[in-house]
C-alpha cells in the first residue's frame, strides 16, 4: 500500500455511530492497522480474518455486513473461500469484494463467477474503497427491507387467504343456517295455517268469510268460527303485539287454548258440578279466564288484544267482549256501516281488569265485520294510515258482492294504501252474513 489512507481522514467523522461490520481478509498487518483505523474513523466496525479457514469460521459465527476479501491469503485461495462461503445458505448473501494487486493478471470476471460483487485494486484509495462499500451495504440493506417485505405481503396474502377461506365457510354457515330457517319458518308457517278454520260451520241463517295475510312468514294475528250448538257460533280475532317467531308462538298458543272441545278445560262452556249441566261462557268471562292465564311477564312487552263473540243465528243478537281490539263493524242492508263500541283493555297488562260484554242486533241481511289493527294501521309513503273512515267506506263500496269477495275487496284496498302492496301489520278479517229473518232481542242471555 503506497499510500497512507489515514492521510484523508476527516476528523469529524470520529467516533461515528457503527455503520456496519465489515470483515477484512487481510495476512499484511501494515495493511490490516491502516484499513481498520480508517473505517474505524467512518463508523464501521472492523473484524479481521488473515486466512481462508479462519474466514469461513468467522463468517459462520459473525454473519458481517460486507466481505473485503484479499486474492492473496496463506492457504486457500481467496477464490476457493468465496465459492465456500457461497455454497451455505447462512453465508451466500453476504457480499465479497475482492482485493487484487494492479498487476495481478487475474481477470475479475473469475471472481464474478465464484460469486464476488466487487473488486477493488492495490494500492486501494479511501474514497474509492469508501464507496463501494456503501455501495453494497446500500444495496445489502434494500436487499433486506425486499426480502422483508416481501415475506410481509406473502404473510399478508396468506392471512388474508386464510381470513376469506374462513369468510367461506362462514358465509356457507350462515347460508345453511338461513336454508335451515327458512325451511323452520315455512313448516311453522304450514302449522298456523293448519290452525285456521277449515270451513265455515254449517249453521242455517248465517254466512261466514274470513282472510289472513301475516306480514312475514309468521304471523301474530289468529282467527276462528266454530259452532257452539246448533244456532249459536263462536268466533274471534285475536291480535298478539309484535312481530315473527315470538309473536307466532303465542298467537300459535292461543288458537289451540281457544279450540273447542268437550273437555273442562274448554274455556267456551261452563259445567255445573251440581247439575251436570253446560252452558256456554259469557265473551266476558273468556277474556277473564284468559287475562289470568297469560299475565304479561315483569319486563316483557307481549300481551294481545280479542274479539270474541257468540252470534245466535235465532235472534240474531251478536254478545261480545273486546278486549283492546278494534271494535266490530256493523253493515246493515242500505244503510252506512256503525263502528260498534270498544271498551277494556289487552289481555295480559293487568290481572284485575274487568271485562265487560256488549250485544249487537243484526237484522236481516246485515253483514258483521270483525278485524285486526293492521286494516287500520296501514299506511302510505306520506304516513297516513288506512283509517276508521276508509274502512267504513270500503265496507260500504262493497255491499252489493258477495261475503267472501267483500273481506277480499277490503283486505286487498288496506294494502294498496301502502301504495306497494307491503303491509308492515298483519292483516286478519273475519266476516258474518244474517241470512234468515232477525228476531227482537229478549234480553235472555245464554
């Protein structure tokens, strides 16, 4: 080395923080003393090797940044130690650059093909060595921050792939469950409509229509006409608050509570102990019975309302209680439709509350109209519901079709209100037609 290197050492570069770790395999020690105060001087740490052995043993142990890596060393040669050091995988990407004697005949394309980035001549000078050096350690360091990220987004895509595999089987999960729920939701939907009257009874003097459109798969509403005896029919319209399966299973509850049979626990008939006799339950003491037997639970919202009746089709006198409901509707031949009176509360809010029956006389040919609130409540994109008055009109425009056709006229005019055909209540109408001649009511009560 001609030239002293410490010569162009700036004296503020001393004391630089570490920049890298560099190996030197160096035998010359006049050498060795000036490279390693000169890149001592520019921050790097300098650890050095004198011969191919001690090399390859170093490199193993200190992993360096960069290789200054002398052709001319006892033992191997600088050559044999490269290709080494490119042959195992903790060593193959640490940088090699050779250190050859200007007049060394050697060509540097033998050292590029034992895997050498670089090569520097003798004497070597500081800025050019200085360089290259950096140089590589630039290139090293992006090299890393490449295989980082690339091993980052690999991770990333792996995870995201793993995050959309389990995104599938989830969204198949939840496909299943809603096929499996629809399917529940379509055989609870067959049983409440198994639940609805068949037919109408079979009673001279009377006519009887019905419609049930639920809002969603289930419904709240119920509806049912049955014979008592052979002139006088019991029928109702119930309506639990609420919608879908909660509301379902209670109204589902009360149509089979309120089927009639001849058992004690019909609630519709009333046996005497003594006598042996039946008679049949005032409306009234139904919505008694029923009020007790299904009290709203503390915290809970669900109790329902009723209208439950008995027609005698003899003398045409309707007795009925309503319970919260909205009121019946009275269509008397030629003559404006009457909204009845309603007076006590749902079933279920309070265990004291009184229930009281009230009577209706139909005439000859008057038709009778029981409802839920959803005929009511219908309402348009404007927020006005169907109302008391356009129902009382409806009824009206549909006097002169017959019974069946009317409760579908009126269903199908609430709907249309909403002006697309979505109601957002479920929608139940249970009708009566007197067929035979009225008779005075008698003020005698079964």
């Amino acid at each position: 080395m001609t030239q002293s290197l410490s010569d162009n050492l700036d004296t503020q570069t001393i004391h630089a923080p570490n920049l890298g770790t560099i190996l030197l395999v160096e035998h010359l020690p006049n050498n060795v003393e000036i490279l390693q105060e000169c890149f001592s001087a520019f921050g790097f740490e300098l650890i050095v090797a004198h011969d191919g052995d001690t090399t390859l043993q170093q490199c193993e142990h200190m992993r360096p940044d960069v290789i200054l890596l002398d052709l001319m060393i006892p033992g191997m040669s600088g050559f044999e130690v490269c290709r080494q050091l490119k042959e195992q995988d903790s060593t193959k990407d640490i940088p090699v650059i050779f250190m050859k004697a200007q007049d060394d005949p050697v060509s540097p394309a033998k050292g590029f093909s034992v895997g050498a980035v670089d090569y520097v001549t003798k004497p070597l000078q500081l800025e050019e060595i200085l360089a290259r050096v950096t140089a590589q350690l630039k290139i090293r360091k992006l090299q890393t921050q490449l295989e980082e990220t690339i091993e980052t987004l690999q991770q990333e895509i792996h995870e995201r792939q793993r995050a959309e595999e389990t995104a599938r089987l989830a969204m198949e999960h939840t496909q299943e469950a809603n096929e499996h729920m629809k399917r529940d939701l379509a055989a609870a939907a067959r049983v409440q409509q198994a639940l609805l009257p068949d037919a109408a009874p079979n009673i001279p003097g009377a006519a009887f229509a019905w419609t049930y459109r639920p809002c969603a798969e289930l419904g709240g509403d119920s509806l049912n006409v049955f014979s008592l005896n052979d002139h006088q029919v019991g029928m109702y319209v119930l309506d639990v608050t609420g919608h879908g399966v909660p509301a379902s299973l209670l109204s589902v509850t009360l149509s089979r509570v309120l089927i009639p049979r001849s058992d004690p626990s019909c609630l519709f008939v009333r046996s005497d102990t003594r006598t042996g006799l039946s008679t049949l339950t005032s409306p009234a003491e139904v919505a008694t019975r029923l009020n007790l037997m299904f009290p709203m639970r503390p915290g809970g919202h669900q109790y329902f309302t009723l209208l439950y009746g008995i027609l005698n089709t003899q003398d045409g006198t309707f007795r009925y209680v309503c319970a919260g409901h909205p009121p019946p509707i009275v269509h008397a031949k030629g003559q404006y439709p009457i909204v009845c009176e309603a007076r006590s509360l749902p079933i279920g809010l309070f265990e004291d509350e009184h229930y009281e029956d009230s009577i209706i006389q139909l005439e000859h040919d008057s038709r009778l109209y029981l409802y839920s609130d959803g005929v009511l409540e219908a309402m348009n994109t404007q927020r006005e519901i169907f109302g008391e008055s356009r129902l009382t009109s409806t009824i009206q425009r549909a006097q002169h079709i017959d019974l069946q056709s009317s409760v579908e006229f009126i269903a199908t005019a609430a709907s249309n209100w909403t002006q697309h055909g979505q109601i957002h209540d479920d929608l139940s109408i249970l009708a009566v037609e007197c067929l035979g001649q009225s008779m005075p009511m008698n003020g005698n009560e079964t």
